[in-house]
C-alpha cells in the first residue's frame, strides 16, 4: 500500500479514536513508520519500548493525547500479552490490502480480512469499491457484503435479497427467455460470488441443486407462489414446490415483483413462458373458483376466471344474486392482470381484461332488469316516466356491454361471446318487442284519444316549444344574458344520462337532465328546425322551411338565429378555437347555437354503422369538453345540452323485416327507413298513419306511415342503425341544463376520491399471514369518485421498507351501508427477523398517484416456531 493511503487511514482512525494499534508482524513500516505518524499523534515502538512503560503511559497519561503503537511483530497469546485491554479498545490498523479495504469501507469486525482477501478481483477497481462504500455499514458481515458487492454488479438499487434475484430476472426477460444466460451470474462468477448468491438464494426461498438455475429457480416461486394462494399442492407441482419454511418470503419476493410498475412487464414475459413450461392449464380443471381469487401467479388463472364467471352468470342469469356477484367482479378489476394502473404490454392485454370485466359487472345489471317482461304500462306519462326512470338503464347497459365486447374481439378473444349472443336475445324478446307492443297500443289510430292524434305527454315540453319555453324567458328577463344551446345529432336519453353524471362529476359544473317530446317523423331536418326560433315551420318540397325560410345548413340557422342576436357554429369548429378567440367570436351574440354531429354521421352509413356505439362514447366526451370550454373558458353560465331525435340500434343485423311503404299510389316527399312522408297516404296494416301537423306543429298538410314496433320499411343505408319513428329511444328527446356554480355551491361542488380509513388499532402480529379490515370512508357518488390502493407493512425505521406483499384494492362502493363499504386484505410476512423496537406500519396508498391515504403503526413479534 502506497504511504499517503496509510497516512491518510491513520488520519480517518484517529477522528474517532484515542488509540489505534498498527499490526506489521513482517516488520515492513519499521522504517517508516515516523513518516507515517499524524501530526499530534504519540508513536510508540513496541520494539524499543518497555509494554510495562506503555501500559502506564497510556492508562495514567494525559487522557487527551493521542497514541499510535506500532507491534512489528505476531501479537502475542492472550495469557501473554500484558497490552490486552488496550489491544482490545483501541482501533486496529493493518498496511496489509485486506485489512486496508477493511477499513476504509469502514467495517468493525477484522474476521474479515480472509473474507475480503477472497474478492480481491472486485477490489481492484475503485469504482466498485467506492461504490460499495457507499453501502456498507460498520456491522456488516461476510453474507451482507457479498450481498452488496453482487447488488453493485447487478445495478440493484437496494441490497435485499428478493431486489436481487428480481433485478436478475429482469435480465432474463429482457432476452427474451427463461433459458437465456445470465451476464450478471457470469459476473458474479468472475468475481468469486456466484457460490455465495445460490448460498444466499438456498437460505431465503429454500432452493437447492445440484446445477442450480435461474429458470428452476422461478419455476420454483411461481409454483410455490400458486400453491400458496390456493392453499394446496397438486400432485403434479409436488417436486417443484419450495420448502414450507420460506413460502412466504417467495411470496412477498412475487408480490413486490408483480407491483413494480417499470419491473412487472418482465414478470408478465416469463410467467406466460412459464405457463406452457409447467402446464399449468393441466391443473386447474379440478381447482374451484373460490380457491383461485386469490392467486395472482399466472395470467391463465385471470382467464379461466373471467370464463367460470361468464358461465356462472348464463347459468345464473334469472336467479342471480346481483350484488355478491358485481361484487366479486368489482374485486376482479383491481386484480394484477386487470389492474388499470399498470399499463399494456406484448404479453398482457390488461385493458381486456376490464373491458371482461366492465362487461360481466353491466351485464348482470341487465340480467336483473331483464328477468322478466319488465314493460307495463297504461298511458304514454307512465311509459315516459318509467323510460326515464327504468327501461333507460337497459339501453344503456346494452350499450355498454356491446362497446365492451367490441374491445375484447378487437384482441380476438371469445370469451364474451356467448354472453353477447345472450343479452342480444333478452334485449329483442325481453324489451324492445314487449315494448313496441305496449307503446304500439298507445299509437294505434284507432280511437280518439291515439296519441298519434294527440301528440303530447304530460310532462314533457314538445321539443317544438323548446326556444319559447327554455331560451326566451331567461332572454327576456333584465340584463345582458348569454345562453348556450349545443345540439347532438341522434344524441338519445340513455347516453345523456351518462353524459349528465359526466358533467356533475366536474368541478364548479350543475348539470340536471330533463326531457323533451320530439317530433315525428323523428328524423334530423324536422328536429333541427323544431330546435329553432320560430313562427312557423312548413314544408317546401322536401325541404323544412322555419318561417318561410330554410333551415338545413349552419349558414341558414345562423341568419335565422340572427333575429333574436344569435349564431350558430360547427362543434369542430367551436372547438379549434383558442380562449381569446372563443371569447372574442361569442362577444356579440346573446344565443350561441353549437352543432354536433357524430352519432348519426356514423351511424346512418352501412359502412360505418358497426360504429354507432363507439360515435356514442365519443359523443359523450366531446360534449364533456364542449360544455367545460363553454363554462371555464368562455365565462359561459348557462348550457342546453339536446338532440334533434334518438335512435334505435341493435348489435345483430335484424331479420327479414316486412318491406313496408313501397307503394305508387300515394304522393310521396320522403321514404327512409323508418318513415314515409307523402300526402294523402291511405291506411297501411302494417305502419302507423298520422299528420305531420299533429306530431310537429308544422303548417302542412303531410301525413307519414312509421313502420309499427321496430320495422324497417327497407335496408337502404344500412339495417342496424335507425331512427325517424315513434319508440321510446326516438322521440323522448334528452335535454340537459347545464350551469356554472358559483360561490358557496361551487365551492361543494369539487370532485374527489374517496377515503379509506382502517379498522381496530393496536396491530400486534404474531404470524407470517395476517388480515386486516379496510372501510371506504365516503360512497361513490358523481362528485365523489372511487379509490385504488396499495396496501402493504413496511419497515418505517429503515426509510419504508416492505416487508410484506402488496395488495391492490379498489374502494367503489355506492353504498352507505358500513357492511358493503368493508374489504378485507391478507397479507403475507417477509420470513426474517423483526425488531420489536422498530417502527412497522401498515400503509395505504393511491395507487394512481402514490399519496398516502392513511398509515396505522404496528408491532411485529412472530412466534419463536416460525424459524423452524
């Protein structure tokens, strides 16, 4: 060793140190050893000076002077050595390199030394030694310097045993295979470590070989880890299984792998390589479902549970205990293969697993309305006012489950298939027919009182009078006001309701959902200009003409909005505009008319009506956006959200249906696919007969044949997507009134999550498994949105160690009941030793964002049986 490298030890020792004895049994400083003494420091010569001398010296001395005893000699026995209580508080110094580098990482015990000379090799660079100065602790022993020494090689951030082999499995995933060669156990292997690491390994998870491998080894944990969570050993997995003693170490290794958000696509990659290996699909067929929930090993467990639910609820669909199963299925989406916070790879499709999920859960919401023939009604109020209320939900959850089974075939996955195919069917045989037949007698023109003669519902404002009831009267109150009125095209009530609960899950945004009656034929020129101020609306050949004027274009509803100081304006464009220029285009106007059109640009083409239900969700977004623009952009206070009329739409292409209307013998102006407008049209045995007069408003002498129930008089434009006729989903036009809040309601008025908060206190935990009872603080409301957690313990003491799994919960409960608001979560202990004087906690956190959500302190004081 170089001399200023001793000096400069000797300095370091004596900072700390009254004493330091320097050990030369070869006699190799003997001359130098003046040279090498600090500054202020006494050196004595065991070789020139009496130990009697030096023992008196050192014990009746100046207690503040400083002494360096140099021995250039074997020390001797201890029954011999008249300095060995001095030997023995003073700090050791040796010139060898061995002693030399333990010293400078700074290490207490000098048994060491032969320890460090065997990793002579990882020293010679003093990168690695500096590096591995920077984490090594003065208790340290040979295993945990190993330990560190293989960390640094790996470029492992921490120096834990599970961090390691994790770090090392990465490896094998980033090439691709389980059989892949290990460049860090080639490392490991050069620098004399590789026997230590498989050492190491044999201790915490309890593998052994005689040619031990990084692929046996995970086959090993992942076998040990599924076995675990189902608590039983298939016969097939018996030679695999880990030892019962260090499970719960593979366990919590597993578990922290799988909850890495940069390190569980390699966990994803090698489970699926994994899966084939040990044919895993051969032993679940005699594991109950039950015992799987629980186990998060392979991505075909996620499957077979995703099909065992689907089965469940065919099988189940009108006996079906609703909320245990949405429940269970609730549970299922903040799964690790379903979990919303770690992303898609090549080997996961985590969002299908969701959209199974979203599908399964909304499913049996439809199962439950749809059990029985839920329609009945005896007058067109009660029909509307249960629409509203009720048969809503059914087409919005068939929505819903038909957007998210489109998902899953995108992947090509089947598995909802045969529910599709079942919800298809209760959707026609259940309701639309029961319904069209119930409505149907309510239209008939039969009697007087049809209400094809009497186009009017009690309630409901007809859409025609929707400026003078709704515009005009806030326009004629005193003041300058400003109203928005932005019209969907085929934009019907089930997705405005979703649209509404949007908006009020919005800061500083009251968003309230009414309806109107629309006009008949349902159908967009004749809905436009209903929308609009107006004297009049008349027929002019085919054209609909608002107080003797057109109104099919923007360019035509603006000159006619201009009378009353209003405008109107593409959505797309009203969206392109920046603030400034939104402000500066909307200054001169009190009525700002905005125009969307996606529902029915989509739906009304046989080449893109497969789409319909994606236009919907699109829909719902982009007049999100438009009415946020509206209020926190353009100071905007008020907003109509409408539609010209709804739609009807059905997944499967209907059967031949009746070719209705193709007739000569009257006058026609329109046929379409759900009307026929024509003058002096006769009786039609099929289709409804009434005057666009009645059911519009309009001056004109039209009448219009509406194919009766869900009929198509031809398939011209395609034969899924319809509208223009006289069911529920056509003509209950939805219309959302849409404020900004302001002061004291605004400030209520702020989306939030949801809290969770932990049951009992005083956690003492005595064995490697544990429970603990989580309470969801507040129910899901619009306003108040639902919580992903992370649970797990963790060591506070050592700067947030885990030292368990970590359990992922999602908290989404609506109600207020504290039964249905409680969630259970096991987790598993690291098997090591606990300090009954540390700080352990249970700690909750987001798992979107990392806050914590709550921290409960616990002590951990496991059973003195667990070491065996």
């Amino acid at each position: 060793m170089q001399s200023p490298d001793i000096q400069e030890n000797l300095v370091r020792l004596f900072q700390d140190n009254r004493v330091v004895f320097w050990q030369d049994p070869d006699a190799e400083y003997q001359e130098s050893v003046d040279a090498l003494t600090p500054e202020n420091v006494r050196l004595i010569n065991l070789s020139l000076e009496p130990k009697l001398k030096v023992k008196v010296d050192l014990e009746l001395g100046d207690a503040s002077e400083k002494f360096l005893i140099y021995e250039p000699c074997h020390k001797p026995e201890p029954e011999n050595d008249w300095l060995l209580n001095i030997r023995l508080y003073a700090a050791p110094f040796a010139a060898d390199h061995s002693t030399q580098l333990l010293q400078q990482l700074g290490l207490d015990s000098m048994t060491l030394r032969d320890h460090i000379s065997l990793r002579k090799k990882y020293f010679a660079s003093k990168a690695r030694l500096q590096a591995l100065q920077k984490r090594v602790n003065p208790s340290d022993d040979a295993v945990m310097l190993d330990r560190k020494m293989m960390a640094i090689l790996a470029k492992c951030e921490t120096n834990d045993l599970a961090s390691l082999v994790i770090t090392i499995f990465q490896e094998l995933a980033g090439e691709g295979s389980l059989d892949a060669e290990s460049k860090t156990l080639e490392e490991f292997a050069k620098f004399g470590l590789q026997q230590s690491f498989w050492q190491q390994v044999e201790a915490g998870f309890g593998y052994l070989a005689e040619q031990p491998s990084l692929k046996n080894l995970l086959l090993g944990m992942l076998v040990t880890d599924f076995c675990y969570s189902i608590g039983s050993v298939p016969a097939a997995m018996q030679g695999l299984r880990l030892p019962v003693s260090a499970e719960s170490n593979v366990v919590v290794c597993l578990g922290r792998w799988r909850d890495s958000t940069s390190h569980s696509p390699a966990y994803d990659k090698l489970s699926a390589q994994a899966t084939g290996v040990l044919k895993i699909q051969d032993q679940l067929t005699e594991i109950t479902t039950e015992k799987l929930l629980d186990n998060r090993s392979f991505m075909v467990v996620e499957q077979l549970i995703g099909s065992r639910l689907r089965d469940r609820l065919l099988s189940e669909a009108d006996t079906l205990d609703e909320e245990a199963f949405c429940s269970l299925v609730k549970a299922r989406q903040s799964s690790y293969w379903a979990s919303t916070v770690l992303a898609d790879n090549e080997d996961v499709a985590r969002s299908a697993f969701g959209q199974v999920y979203r599908a399964l859960e909304v499913s049996a919401r439809f199962m439950g309305l749809t059990t029985s023939n839920p329609v009945s009604f005896t007058s067109a109020a009660e029909a509307v006012d249960l629409y509203r209320e009720q048969f809503f939900k059914i087409d919005q959850y068939y929505r819903q489950i038909c957007e998210a089974c489109a998902a899953i075939n995108e992947r090509g996955w089947d598995v909802l298939k045969p529910l599709l195919a079942e919800v298809e069917a209760r959707y026609s045989q259940r309701y639309l027919v029961p319904l069209a037949l119930n409505w149907g007698k309510l239209l008939e023109n039969n009697t007087g009182l049809s209400l094809l003669n009497h186009w009017q519902v009690d309630g409901l404002i007809p859409q025609q009078a929707f400026f003078k009831s709704k515009i005009k009267p806030v326009l004629d109150k005193p003041g300058d006001r400003r109203i928005f009125v932005v019209i969907s095209d085929a934009f019907r009530y089930e997705a405005a309701e979703e649209l509404t609960r949007h908006l009020n899950g919005s800061n500083r945004i009251s968003a309230d959902l009414n309806a109107l009656l629309g006009v008949l034929p349902s159908y967009t020129k004749l809905g436009m200009a209903a929308l609009l101020p107006h004297q009049s609306i008349s027929y002019k050949d085919k054209r609909v003409m608002v107080d003797g004027l057109p109104s099919a274009s923007i360019e035509d509803r603006s000159k006619l909005l201009e009378r009353i100081r209003g405008t109107a304006i593409k959505a797309e464009s009203f969206m392109a505009m920046r603030k400034d220029e939104g402000r500066e285009f909307v200054r001169p106007w009190q009525v700002i008319y905005i125009y969307h059109n996606k529902v029915d640009a989509i739906g009304d083409s046989a080449s893109t009506e497969s789409g319909t239900f994606d236009a919907v969700r699109d829909s719902i977004d982009e007049l999100a956006a438009i009415c946020n623009k509206i209020i926190n952009s353009l100071n905007g206070s008020q907003v109509f959200v409408t539609a010209d009329h709804g739609f009807l739409y059905q997944e499967s292409a209907p059967a031949d249906i009746n070719n209705h209307g193709r007739t000569e013998a009257a006058d026609l102006i329109e046929k379409k696919k759900r009307y026929v407008i024509g003058r002096n049209l006769p009786a039609n045995d099929t289709a409804y007969l009434g005057k666009v007069s009645e059911t519009s408003g309009a001056d004109t002498d039209l009448d219009f044949w509406i194919p009766k129930g869900v009929g198509r008089f031809h398939f011209i434009g395609g034969a899924r997507f319809v509208h223009g006729g006289a069911m529920p989903q056509e003509i209950i036009i939805p219309l959302i009134n849409v404020r900004q809040l302001k002061g004291k309601q605004a400030e209520g008025a702020v989306s939030r999550t949801t809290g969770v908060t932990v049951m009992g206190q005083n956690f003492r935990i005595s064995t490697l498994r544990y429970r603990f009872q989580l309470v969801q603080t507040e129910a899901v409301s619009e306003r108040v949105k639902p919580l992903t957690v992370k649970v797990g313990l963790y060591d506070v003491s050592s700067g947030m160690d885990p030292v368990s799994n970590i359990e992922m919960l999602t908290f989404s409960s609506t109600s207020t009941s504290l039964d249905d608001k409680l969630q259970e979560v096991w987790l598993t202990l690291d098997n090591r030793a606990y300090d009954t004087q540390r700080n352990y906690a249970l700690v909750i956190q987001n798992a979107e964002t990392g806050i914590e959500e709550a921290r409960v302190s616990v002590t951990i004081n496991l059973a003195f049986s667990m070491d065996f």
